[in-house]
C-alpha cells in the first residue's frame, strides 16, 4: 500500500518522475526478514554498548 501511494505524483512534476515498476520490488516477506534483522542488530549492539559502559564508576 505504502509503495503504491508513494508512486503518485501529490503535486509534483509528472513528466520528470518515472513510473515505479513493481516487479522489481521485493516481497513484503523479503521486506519485512531485512527490517527485522536490522532492528535486530542495531539493538545487540546498543546493548552490548550499555553493557560495555563503567556505570558504576570506580570500585
């Protein structure tokens, strides 16, 4: 849905955009494997900074 509402013009120059094709988009599944590992990842790392960090201050 997101994708077909991107592909209108909503007050732009339609001769300079190109029409989207679909079929080169990816899956929603494909999609969705790709956010999810992302996320995934950028929250192991926030974590293990965290976790990294001298909080306590020196013992």
């Amino acid at each position: 849905m997101w994708v077909l509402q991107n592909s209108h013009a909503f007050g732009l120059r339609p001769e300079l955009q190109t029409p989207l094709d679909l079929s080169t988009l990816p899956s929603p599944l494909h999609a969705v494997i790709i956010i999810a590992v992302y996320c995934v990842s950028l929250l192991a790392t926030s974590l293990y900074l965290i976790h990294r960090r001298d909080i306590g201050g020196p013992s």
